[in-house]
C-alpha cells in the first residue's frame, strides 16, 4: 500500500521535545508562530484590501501565486533546514489559516493531539488486524500515517506507535511485522507506511524500516544518511537526500528503485505502486518505474511544477499557475484534467483517481468513480487539506474543512461488500488537523 496525501514531506516532520533540546525547541516553535502569524495577517490584510468584483478576482488571483510560492519555496528549503523545524512552520501556518486559535497552535505543536480510526478493523482475508482500534490513552501525537491495513502515529517525543496487521491480539507476529515498532526507536521526525511495511526518518537524517521485506523494502542501505524526506510504494521505499538526490530500494523489477543517473536538484518525491516521482527545484518532473501506461514518461516542457502525487499507474504534477496536469494510466479518466481547471492549491492521488483543491476552499475530482469516491458532496466548501484512499483497494476521499471538521465519501465496504464504514465520518467529530485514508480505513489527528 502506498499514500500521497498532498505535501506528504512536509507534514510529516516534528521536533523531538528531548530535555537538551527544550530551549533550542522554544526558540524554533516562537520563530516559527512568529513567521506563521505575519504570513496569516498579510493574508487576512491582503484579501480585506480589495473590495470591489474585480479586486475580488485579483484577489483569488494573489492568494493562489502566494499559496503555489510557499509550496515552491517550502520545497527549496527542505534541502537546508533541518526537519523538525520545517514540520512547525508548515503545521503553525497551517493550522492558523484554517481558523484555529494560536493558543491552539502552540498546544499542539507543543503537546500533540489525539487519533481517531475509522473502517475495517480486517485484512483482505477477513482476519482481525484492528488498524482502527486506537490504543488506549495513546496522545501527543503530532503525525499520522495508513498502510494497507495498519495505522502509525509518531508521537511529540519521537517515538512511534503503530497498531493493525503485523501482531496478533497477544502481540506475537502475524503478517509481516508492519506494526511492530523497533525496540529503542527514537528521534522520529517523520514518517511513511505503504501496504505492509512502515518507515521512519530519524533527525540525525537516518532511516529506519520494517515490515514486509520480501523485495528487500526495509533493508535501508547502509551508510545512508542526510536524509530530509521519504515516500513508500507498493513494494520500495525512496529516500531523499538534503543533497537532493534521491535513493531508493526494494522491488526493482520495473525499475522503481534504479533513479536516473546524475539526478540532482530534487526537492520533493512520491511513490507510487511500481514507479517513483521526483520534483527538481527548477519546477521539472522526473520519473522512473513501470510505465506500460506511460505513468513515467512527463509531458514534454512540462515546468513550473510545486507538487507532485503518485497514484497506482498515474502521475499528478500541480504547476505553480495553479493548473493540474497528469499522465499514465487512464482506463477511467483518472489523468483526464478537467477542461478549464485552475486556481488548485493541493492535489491528490488515490488508486485510479485524482482530488483537487481550490483556494474557495470547494474540490474537484475525476477518475474512477466506482464506489462514488469522485461525487465531491453538493455544496462542499472550507476544505483545507485532501486526502485520497490509496492501493488497489482505494476508493474512497476524505476532505478536511477549515472548521476542524471531516467529511468523507465513496467506497463504504470491503472486498466480500460488507459495510467497513471508511466513509462514515462519526457524529461529533470536530477539532481535526490532520487526515489519512488507507485502503478501507480512515485515521485523523485532533486537538482536544
């Protein structure tokens, strides 16, 4: 199981609150409010500035070039500051400009918040895994990751908590061992899970894997290190350097794992079920991998790209102009960009279909819509972050909203058509940050 939720790299890095750190956390997390709420403010000042239709345009405009702007230059970035302090600017400012209070931000970027599950609590086989059992008192937790049929959660501290397939109900092995944390595992700043192994970027840029490793996925290779982001595919992990290169191992009989010699310049990357992606600083695309549909070959010219999402056999590029485009695999529409779409902020790729956020707040999405997983809900507005089932069994999408609250739709069953409710959002749920979707599950972080 591979995701690429949008900015997967950038969300996904935290600070580790050791007691030699805690001044030098201090000055960051103030730093970082301090850059969040001008950003916010100049928003705010930017958009109650023009009052009239057409200053209204020129404002849709200016909020779209500035959000593209960040993404470029949040990617530019991660190839010379450290992780953990790139995860508190990206989560401040995110969290500011949905509308929570910087009392808010500070607790959570201090303390963390709480996970909620949804779905299947099964494999594909029909045996209990309970990848939506959240364990009991489980909190701080600043990140959150879905396999195939396993939940992560990288608590404040830096410590990891996975639970679903991989330990039985007495916590002996079963599967592969996706959730069983490595004894000692600490210094977490990010993380990645894919259908059945989970990988963990340490702040000394380390890397450390488990799980599934038939195709030699959490085999990290040795010496790796200087590491600032990671991505996991259906059966290989990918690693990006601060150098800006990029290693990657695992299955390779497509190719995925073998990067283009003389790749450099790589500021953000994805993985997809047998192909990878890498974003240079230049705004070019460069992909490796299965292509028998064409999911590695980028458009010629393509330029000016801000973010890039891998699905099963498709690409999806989002340019700076706030255009989509997208190429591989089309059997159901999934890189058909609709006519006359623009002003995107965010993109997401879920098996066969793609998810688009505009800077209204309203999404657009096309692809496969088996289950209903592209029928965005009539009037569906606020959204701030998007989220897209992923492996052969993704079907369903989850949205976000700047009020701290969920809304999901598409594929509500599992393999033998029994109700999972992956789309079930549970009454009363409000104060989320963050989403995940997996194959038949749905995982959220919230602020209590």
């Amino acid at each position: 199981m591979w995701l690429a939720p949008a900015r997967a790299t950038e969300q996904e890095k935290t600070t580790s609150a050791t007691p030699p750190e805690a001044q030098a956390q201090a000055d960051d997390l103030k730093s970082a409010l301090e850059k969040a709420k001008a950003a916010a403010q100049k928003q705010r000042a930017e958009a109650e500035a023009r009052a009239s239709e057409e200053a209204a345009k020129k404002a849709e405009e200016a909020a779209k070039k500035a959000e593209a702007d960040r993404n470029a230059k949040a990617a530019a970035e991660a190839l010379v500051r450290s992780a953990a302090l790139k995860r508190i600017e990206w989560l401040g400012l995110s969290m500011l400009r949905t509308g929570f209070t910087e009392e808010q931000v500070t607790r959570t970027l201090t303390s963390g918040g709480t996970v909620a599950a949804w779905g299947s609590k099964k494999d594909a086989n029909g045996h209990e895994t309970g990848q939506t059992k959240v364990p009991a008192g489980l909190s701080n937790v600043v990140a959150i990751a879905t396999g195939g049929h396993h939940t992560v959660a990288l608590r404040q501290d830096g410590t990891v908590v996975a639970w679903g397939a991989g330990t039985t109900a007495s916590g002996q092995l079963s599967h592969y061992g996706q959730s069983i944390v490595p004894d000692g595992l600490s210094g977490v700043v990010a993380i990645a899970a894919s259908g059945a192994h989970t990988v963990a970027l340490r702040r000394d840029g380390t890397v450390v894997a488990w799980g599934d490793n038939y195709y030699g996925q959490t085999i990290v290779p040795t010496n790796l290190s200087g590491v600032v982001a990671i991505a996991a595919g259906g059966y290989h992990t990918v690693a990006l350097r601060q150098d800006g290169t990029v290693v990657a191992w695992g299955r390779t009989n497509e190719g995925q794992t073998i990067a283009p010699a003389g790749l450099t310049g790589v500021v953000a990357i994805a993985a997809g079920g047998s192909h990878t992606v890498a974003l240079r600083q230049d705004g070019t695309v460069v992909a490796w991998g299965r292509t028998n549909e064409g999911q590695t070959i980028a458009p010629a010219g393509l330029t000016g790209v801000v973010a890039v999402a891998a699905g099963g056999s498709h690409t999806v590029a989002l340019r700076q102009d706030g255009t989509v485009v997208a190429w591989g695999k089309n059997d159901d529409s999934q890189t058909t960009v609709p006519a006359d779409l623009s002003g995107v902020v965010a993109i997401a790729a879920g098996y066969a279909h793609t998810v688009a956020l505009k800077p209204d707040g309203t999404l657009v999405a096309w692809g496969r819509n088996d289950n209903g997983q592209t029928n965005v809900p009539e009037g569906l507005s606020g959204v701030a972050a998007i989220a897209a089932g992923g492996g052969v069994d993704g079907s369903h999408t989850v949205a976000l909203k700047s009020n701290g609250t969920v809304v999901a739709w598409g594929r509500n069953n599992d393999n033998e058509g029994k109700h999972t409710g992956q789309s079930t959002v549970p009454a009363g749920l409000s104060g989320v940050v963050a989403i995940a979707a997996g194959g038949h599950h749905t995982v959220v972080l919230k602020l209590d």
